[in-house]
C-alpha cells in the first residue's frame, strides 16, 4: 500500500508541470488569436489589409535575416503615404556546457526567439541599397585609431552614425535637416532599398492603435528625404 501512495504521490507531482504547460499553450494561442482578430480589425476601419506570410524581400535587410521570419503584415494609406508593419522573428540556437557532477561536461542546445516590429513607408522612386545606422563600439574605435575614413562633413554626425550601402546613386539626398535630425535622436536607424523605406523595433505589435504612432519618426524620414514639408504630413491617428 505505502509503495502504491509513493507511486501515485511522484505521479501527481508530475502532472502538475504538464498541466500548467498545456494550461499555457492554451492561453498562449487564445491571446494570439485575439491579437490577429484585433489586428484584423482595425486593418478594415482604416482601409487596410492584412495578409500572412506576405511575399517580401526584407529579410536580408532585419536581424538574423530570417527569409521565413516576416509571418505578418499590414498595409495600407496612412499621411498621403502607403506603409505596412509586419511581424518579424528569428529563432538563435547557441550551445551550452553543464559540469555533469562526475568530473565531466554535459553539451545541450538553447533556442531563444527574437520577434520585431516591422516598419515601412513606400516611397514613390526606387533606389539602391542605401540607409544611416549609428556606429557601434568598434566602429567608433576603430575611426578614432585610423581616421575618419568617408564622411560627409557633419563632425557629430560622422562620430556616431556610418552611412551604408550607395548613397550616390540614390535619388534621395542625405540633407543637412537629415543628419542633425539623427543628431537630435529624433530618427530611427533605417535602410532604403526599391521604394521601401525600413526600420524596426524590438517586440510584436499587440496594440494596431499605436501603429501610426510607431511609424510617425519613420514618416519623418521620408519627409526629410524626399523634400515633403511635414505640414503635408500631419502626425496623427487619421487616415
């Protein structure tokens, strides 16, 4: 009998964690499918579509540059403009090493995934692969210990951010408003390829109510790029 009330005691033990798994897988796709039906929502108020795993070439230019990762977007006018959000994810898998309690070392797999905000405004002429990303550590080193190498003669600017990709050949100028707006901290990082001007933000969009907030300093960009006053381009929540 103890040996029946000890096995029944270690199963139930064991039921608990599997219960509270299932309980939230459960709630994890119920949230999940709220968050579309909201989403879904607000795309049909305001004029837009939503469509899955849309057919986009942005992956090459989004972190862990996940070809599959963009599950999600929506898009649709917003200030004279059409733009999109769209969910972004990629999974990184690194490898970890436990002592195994016996003078050696057991070898085991983390997965961790990452979800971001996708942000775009459509612009009306295509360009060349070109952006403005802030200078990391090394890059910041590395222009101190050798020279400033390509600037553009904004001191402040050159410190902190590096231009990429062919800025010569696109028919968007890097304008003085532009760079002291960087400065300022008033713009995000972005790359420009085709008619599709990018950023991104860490998380997954939960609540489409602050999508035209989220895409307001990206606006801003493309304002200063194309020459567009920003009285043309009110920010605020109307279509």
């Amino acid at each position: 009998m103890d040996a029946v009330v000890v096995v029944g005691g270690v199963l139930a033990c064991m039921a608990v964690p599997v219960a509270l798994v299932v309980l939230a897988l459960v709630l994890g796709r119920r949230r999940e499918r709220e968050r579309h039906e909201a989403l879904q929502a607000w795309a049909a108020a305001n004029g837009w579509t939503m469509v899955s795993r849309p057919a986009v070439d942005w992956s090459s230019r989004l972190p862990g540059r996940n070809r599959r990762g963009v599950t999600l977007a929506l898009t649709g006018p917003l200030w004279g403009r059409r733009a999109s959000v769209a969910d972004y994810s990629y999974t990184e898998t690194s490898t970890t090493s436990t002592p195994d309690g016996q003078g050696g070392t057991t070898h085991g797999t983390r997965s961790t995934t990452h979800h971001f905000t996708v942000l775009v405004v459509h612009l009306e002429r295509s360009s060349p692969y070109v952006g403005i990303q802030p200078r990391g550590t090394l890059s910041k080193f590395g222009r101190a210990l050798f020279g400033a190498g390509a600037t553009l003669g904004h001191e402040r600017f050159d410190r902190d951010f590096r231009v990429v990709g062919e800025p010569g050949a696109s028919p968007y100028p890097l304008s003085p408003a532009l760079l002291a707006a960087h400065v300022d901290g008033a713009l995000p990082a972005w790359t420009l390829q085709g008619t599709d001007l990018m950023t991104c933000t860490p998380g997954r969009l939960k609540d489409p109510a602050t999508i035209p907030h989220l895409l307001g300093s990206l606006y801003r960009v493309a304002d200063l790029l194309t020459g567009r006053t920003p009285a043309a381009a009110p920010r605020n929540p109307e279509t």
